[in-house]
C-alpha cells in the first residue's frame, strides 16, 4: 500500500476503549489515510517504519510521569506529531489542588513541540497546562468515549451489537483498583510512592485516599449483601475496573445466586442492558448519564481525599434503606431520570457544556494536523514480521516467566486488559459504520494486535 498518510490509534484496555477507536479511526480513516488501531505495545515498535504522521493516545509515556522518555522520542524522531489524549484524563480524585497533582503526572506540556497538541477533556486541563505556556497546541475537545445520545455512532454500535445476555438487571460499577489491584492490595501505595518522591503532601494525599477508598469498598460489599438477600429475584452485575482484583467479590458473591461478577465486554454494553446502576466515583457514571439511564449515587460517607466531582451524577443514598427506597421506584422516571446541572464535572469533561461530537472535534484536528504530513508506504509484510517476533519473544519467556510470580501475575493483568482483538467484532461494526456513512471504507485485520482501516 503506497503513499498514505497515516493515524496511530493505541488501543490499551479493549473493553474500555474499542469501540470508541473503531468509530474514531473509522471517521478519520479515507481513500488517502490509513488509521492503525493496535495494541499500545505493538504500535511503539512501529514508528521507526515510518515518516511522519498523527498519534493520538498517550501510551508513548508508559507510565505517568516521571518515565521512560524513548517512546516519545522515537515517535519524534520518525516526524510524528503527538496528539496527547489521556483515557481517564478528566476523572481525578480530591480538590483542585489534587487535581492538579493528577495533571501534572500526566504530561508535561514543556515537552511537547510546535505541531504537537493536548487534547483536553474539559476547561480545567485546558487552563491549567495553559498557563506553563508551552509550544505545543492545547484543544479542549471533550471526552469521545461519552459521545452516547442516540445519534452517535458509538451508541448504535452498542445497541446493534451487544456481547451482554442478560437484561433488566441492576448494575453495580466499582473503581476501587487503588486498594484492590490486580496485583495485590499494595501495588499502588508502591507506585504512588515512587512518584511523589519529592512531594511528601502528594504522598500524603495519596495515603488518605487509600484510606478512605478502603472504607468506600467494605460499605458496597455490605451494600451487596444487603441488596442480594432483600432481592433474591432481583439481578445485581458488579462489574469492577479492568486493573481490580476479582477474588474479593468472587469469594462474596459465590453463595448468591443472583450476584454475578463479571468484566467482559464494555461497560456501555453492560450499562445498555441494565435498568440503573449503583456507583460512587465511577466514570461509568458519566456514560449511564450521557445514555439517559437511573443513577443511585451510594455515598455511605462524605468523599474527603476520593473522587468528590461525580457527586452530582444520580441521586444520592447514603444508606442500605435509602437505596432499597429507590430501587422499589425505579419505574418512577422524576426520580431517577431528573436533569441534572453538573458544577464540577463541568468544569474537568467538556460533554455537558458542548453536547456536539467530540469524535468530529478529534477528526478535524487530525485532518488538519496530516496536510503537513508526507504519505507512507504501508509494507504488510513488515508489520507482520515485526508481530511474529514479538510473539515468538513471548513464547520464550513462557517458561521463565513461571519462575518469576511477579512477572507472571503483571503478564496475567496485561492480557486481561489486551487478550486480541477478534477479527469477526471488528468486521461487524466496520461493515455496520460503512452503511451508516454510506461509505467504503477498507479493513485490514493484520493480527490479533493490529487492524487497518482506510486505503
């Protein structure tokens, strides 16, 4: 394939963000651009293949800061420019000082180059990286993944092709991976620590959160078992953060048989299918909001050092009987389905001050940004090479790997954010976003890491 301009999309956590990448690349993607959706990893190997173009993520910083820079200046040594868009860059716990701390982990903007830009979620980053007055260019566009009314793209691709067979049941959604991680209970006291090293208040800040989150998480498993056994007829999906430990909530819910626990598929999907959802500073508050459904916001106690700015997504309970109140009036639509005038959130994610496509936002940035980019040959066989090295890599350290638990137990988190794209899905929704557009626009599924559209 010859002479091509060209969009990295890296894809992190699939049941998060896919979808999202799938309406993005293909709203992006044409005849004369090619837009490579592929796992984060994956896609870091690629640039020294190629001579200029956009990446649009921020996987080039594995980490938040300080980290390992050679990413980054790979991508700009081969002429990209980097359009920094963080998946969770507008949900932050705490104040604004906190906030601010959260932000300046992130990215910082000295680094970034003229034909570089940030994209921001909302006013706040936009003001705050501003004011450091960096080179680069800072857009507030919004959060894509919230583009969810029923016109948009990524709200019919939930409705038309949903992996979730339940229905009509009560969703519990829970972001607690900071005190129930994936690898264990102390893994981000650790991380946290090695990144305020010289911030002793940060770090502080960091431990009263622990705290409280801890205090958080024992009162939705009591919430739970209360709502279980008040409700045998009655279904309850606790689907946890992609980076939480399932153990816990297995080992509660494995003598109720209408608890399930599960993280497949997307929390769209789930949230599509379900008649309310129960959270307490979830982000997927913000899609139950955007796609119109009932909200119980469980606030057992006053957020002090956690996420306090989702305070105005649902009705507020602060009990077992105030949820139990709710539930039995969830048919009530003034309840639950009241307009709500968000203060803070307004202020971090810019959805509910611009109801329009931050997809498009992001595109025309994009198509904008490629006019200064040369064209690319694309070489499938290269591309294909380079993904056969890195699983005969894998294949190798098979072994080794069992003798080092904490290599294993990282290697085992990463593959249940990244387990392979599966090459039916997304010739599924390709065809379905060619008809809704009217459009031809080419797949390439090169791998289970790896697809092309456009061309």
């Amino acid at each position: 394939m010859k002479d091509k301009k060209i969009v990295f999309i890296p894809v992190e956590t699939i049941s998060r963000e896919l979808d999202f990448k799938i309406t993005l690349g293909h709203a992006i993607a044409d005849e004369n651009t090619v837009c490579f959706i592929g796992q984060h990893n994956y896609l870091n190997k690629l640039f020294k293949y190629f001579n200029g173009g956009i990446y649009v993520g921020k996987n080039v910083f594995p980490d938040l800061l300080p980290c390992r820079l050679d990413y980054f200046e790979e991508l700009k040594r081969n002429h990209f420019s980097l359009y920094y868009y963080h998946e969770e860059g507008g949900v932050f716990k705490g104040d604004k000082k906190d906030w601010q701390v959260s932000l300046s982990r992130q990215i910082d903007p000295s680094l970034l180059a003229k034909d570089d830009c940030l994209l921001c979620w909302g006013p706040f980053q936009k003001d705050f990286y501003l004011a450091s007055k960096p080179q680069c260019r800072i857009e507030n566009i919004g959060v894509g993944r919230f583009d969810l009314s029923a016109e948009q793209n990524l709200r019919k691709l939930v409705h038309n092709f949903s992996e979730v067979h339940l229905s009509d049941f009560i969703l519990i959604n829970t972001n607690f991976a900071v005190v129930n991680h994936y690898l264990g209970p102390t893994e981000m006291l650790k991380f946290l620590s090695s990144k305020s090293l010289n911030n002793q208040k940060a770090y502080e800040s960091d431990l009263l959160w622990y705290s409280e989150v801890t205090q958080i998480m024992g009162s939705f498993l009591e919430l739970l078992v209360k709502l279980a056994s008040s409700y045998p007829n009655e279904t309850f999906v606790l689907r946890p953060h992609p980076t939480e430990s399932m153990q816990i909530y297995e080992e509660v819910a494995k003598n109720y048989k209408n608890i399930v626990i599960s993280k497949s598929s997307s929390a769209i999907d789930w949230i599509n299918k379900s008649k309310a959802i129960i959270h307490n500073g979830c982000t997927t508050s913000l899609e139950a909001y955007f796609m119109k459904k009932p909200i119980i916001n469980y606030v057992p106690f006053t957020n002090q050092y956690s996420v306090k700015i989702l305070d105005d997504i649902g009705v507020k309970a602060r009990n077992f009987e105030e949820v139990d109140m709710l539930i039995k009036k969830l048919n009530d639509h003034d309840i639950l389905s009241q307009d709500i005038a968000p203060t803070n959130a307004s202020k971090l994610i810019d959805n509910f001050n611009h109801p329009g496509s931050s997809t498009n936002r992001i595109k025309s940035l994009v198509l904008e940004a490629l006019k200064h980019k040369q064209t690319n040959k694309i070489n499938f066989f290269k591309l294909k090479f380079i993904y056969f090295q890195a699983c005969l890599r894998n294949f190798l350290a098979l072994v080794p790997r069992r003798f080092f638990p904490l290599k294993q137990e990282a290697y085992e988190m990463h593959k249940s954010h990244f387990d392979g794209f599966d090459k039916h899905y997304i010739e599924e929704r390709i065809i379905f976003l060619n008809n809704e557009s009217n459009s031809i626009k080419k797949l390439n599924v090169l791998n289970d890491e790896l697809f092309l559209i456009g061309g």
